[in-house]
C-alpha cells in the first residue's frame, strides 16, 4: 500500500476540481507576539465536503491559521495550448480565476504544477475541457525530455507565475517517486526540469521555484521505494543545481509508521540548501484501511505537527505546508470502493474536525501562528 499524497489526490481529484474551481521536540514556550520565524506556515483549501459552503470554509481557514496558501495542480497539463500560445480552456480558466478570488490578498501563494502522471511513471495527463484526459497523440509517444514537451511546460509554467505571482514554485512534484518506479527515465526528467528552471530563472530571478521530493520514498520507508532506494540520494542530487530549496512532502501515518527522531532531517539538510515542508501530514484517529487497523490519538498528530514545526525553527525553513486544513469525513462519504478506503489514510490529518472544533495539533500550529510574526 502506498501511503503519500499522490494516491489520494488520482482517486479524488475529479470532485476537488469540479468544485474549487522517538524524539519529538517539545513546544516551544510562549513568546512576545513580536518574535520572528522564519518560515510561513500554510494549507491547501481542500474542501470537507463537495459543497460550496465547505469551500468557502478551508479557504476561510486558511486566512486565519496561515499566511501561505498552497495551489496545487497534479492532474494535467494543458499541452497542445501551452505549445501554441493559444488560450486555455474555459474550464481552467475558471479554475485559475476561483481559485485567485478566494485567495486572501495578504497571503503568499505557493503554485505546485508538474509535468509526471500521479503514478510517477511518465507524461502528466491531459488538460482540456477538464483535467485528467488521456494523452492524445502526438503526446502519448513523447519521451519527457522531448522538445515539445519542454517548450510546452516551460510556457506553461510562465503562464502560471504571471497569473498567480506567487513567491514560491514547484516545478515538479514528488518527482523522486519516478526513481522508485522506473529508474531509466530519471535522465530524461533531469534534462527537462532543468530546461523549465533555467528558462525561467532568466525571467523571475527572485522566485523560488525547486522540485519536491517525497520524503518517505527518498529513505526507503515505502514499500515501493525499497527496490532502488539506493539511487535515491545520488539521483535527487541530480537536481539540485536546479533547485533553490529541497521541498519535501513528509507523512506519518499512525503509530509506527515513520517515526520522527533528531536526525530526521539530517539527509535533505546534507544537501546543503534551505529544507521546506512541501506537504506534510498525520492522522489524528484510529481507521481501518482494506481491513487493515491503523492506531492514531489527536496526541500522535499534535507531536507531529510540534516536531516539524520546531525543526522548521531550528533549520529556518522558509515554509511549512499542512496538506489538509480541516478532516473531510463529509466528503470522504461520497467516495466508493478504491477512492473511500484510500481517501481514509488523509480523512484525520486536518488540524480541526468538520465543525471547525480544533484539534490539540491546531492549538500547536497557532502558537508558532500567532506568537511568531514571520520574517524571512
């Protein structure tokens, strides 16, 4: 079983699109409000439930318990209109212009895009009419380093920063999953991310833009990772010449699994760049995945969140990202088969329950929130 963000974002996409358009560190103790981080502290505005009302209420989330705001696009690429300049669809045009509206104007914006499928395992699909189309030809028979496809995603990429203006970039996302899958394609994404980075460092010099990297696949801890974990470290070095941070998605979910301890971060800080929290996550309570009991308490998650937080202080990461704000039991009932019991393993790892109650985690975000002004 695969246990990242990815899985999740394949099986739910379609409604999220159609509607939003053992060593834990201890919490630190209270500062005077004018006390710095250095690291902004953010959400998705993904929803609780396939209302409008739920969608209204992540962002509204967002405002008060962050000041940066992650949008996040992993399920297609606009490819033939990218390529020839022309406009995109209607459909992502509205998607661009809902999401920009709903975003609070003193918030940073983090703008994740990418070029691999959600498996990791080649081109990303197609965007269309909507999101998620099989590739047509003559995409579905491009290498990734095909020149057509860098100059696609290049001027896609342009066109999304002049849109959205936001202050940091992924180019590519939990793009080491691709070492895990197959190895032999790793060069040609190489080639292509850093095509897209350089083309565009030339244009937004100031703008932090980098590839995430799935954390638990880099170490070995997910079982699909384990085959060629040994090509990890040296494969993402590949990239970092072309990456102003190393932006990690890290989860945990349940006891067990993952553990944290003092060194956690020891072989993303070896690299010698600013270490981020791209995504990052961890269950709250108990579930039962494929008849498979996963234990978890609200304590689990708020320990989690306290040590990623107190690290992010530590190392001075420039931001930290929550991937779900609030739990979406609601959202998760409209979900059948595959898509019901995979969406389980992230339903707990927002910071407040469907009701807006808050979790133990949340009252330790808002005291990094509320007592430390950001400053980079």
């Amino acid at each position: 079983m695969r246990w990242h963000g990815l899985t999740l974002l394949a099986a739910l996409v379609y409604w999220y699109g159609a509607y939003v358009t053992p060593c834990f560190a201890q919490e630190p103790a209270p500062r005077a409000k004018k006390s710095v981080r250095s690291f902004r502290m953010g959400f998705t505005p993904w929803p609780s439930d396939l209302t409008h009302e739920a969608v209204d209420a992540s962002y509204a989330f967002a405002d008060t318990h962050a000041d940066v705001i992650m949008h996040h696009f992993d399920n297609g690429v606009p490819w033939d209109a990218a390529l020839s300049g022309a406009p995109f669809s209607q459909w992502l045009q509205d998607e661009w212009a809902n999401r920009l509206a709903k975003t609070s104007s003193g918030q940073a914006i983090f703008l994740s895009i990418t070029p691999l499928n959600f498996q990791r395992t080649g081109l990303a699909l197609y965007t269309g009419e909507t999101d998620g189309l099989a590739l047509p030809e003559p995409w579905s028979g491009y290498r990734l380093n095909h020149p057509d496809v860098k100059q696609a995603f290049t001027q896609y990429a342009r066109r999304a920063i002049l849109y959205f203006q936001p202050h940091y970039v992924a180019l590519g996302i939990e793009t080491n999953i691709l070492i895990s899958n197959d190895p032999t394609l790793w060069e040609d994404y190489v080639d292509l991310h850093a095509h897209v980075y350089l083309e565009l460092k030339r244009e937004f010099p100031t703008l932090s833009m980098f590839p995430t990297i799935q954390y638990e696949h880099f170490r070995g801890i997910e079982e699909a990772s384990k085959a060629n974990v040994h090509l990890q470290a040296s494969r993402v070095a590949d990239l970092m010449p072309y990456a102003d941070v190393v932006a990690l998605s890290t989860y945990q979910f349940g006891r067990g699994h993952n553990r944290v301890h003092s060194k956690y971060f020891a072989p993303a800080l070896a690299y010698g760049k600013p270490v981020a929290i791209s995504e990052s996550g961890s269950i709250s309570h108990p579930v039962t995945i494929w008849g498979h009991p996963i234990l978890a308490k609200p304590g689990d998650q708020k320990r989690f969140v306290s040590f990623l937080l107190a690290q992010a202080r530590k190392h001075r990461f420039p931001f930290v990202i929550n991937w779900v704000p609030i739990d979406f039991d609601p959202l998760l009932e409209h979900l059948t088969g595959d898509a019901h019991e995979i969406g389980k393993a992230w339903v707990h790892t927002g910071l407040a329950y469907p009701d807006g109650t808050p979790k133990p985690a949340l009252r330790t975000w808002d005291r990094y929130f509320s007592r430390f002004e950001w400053a980079p």
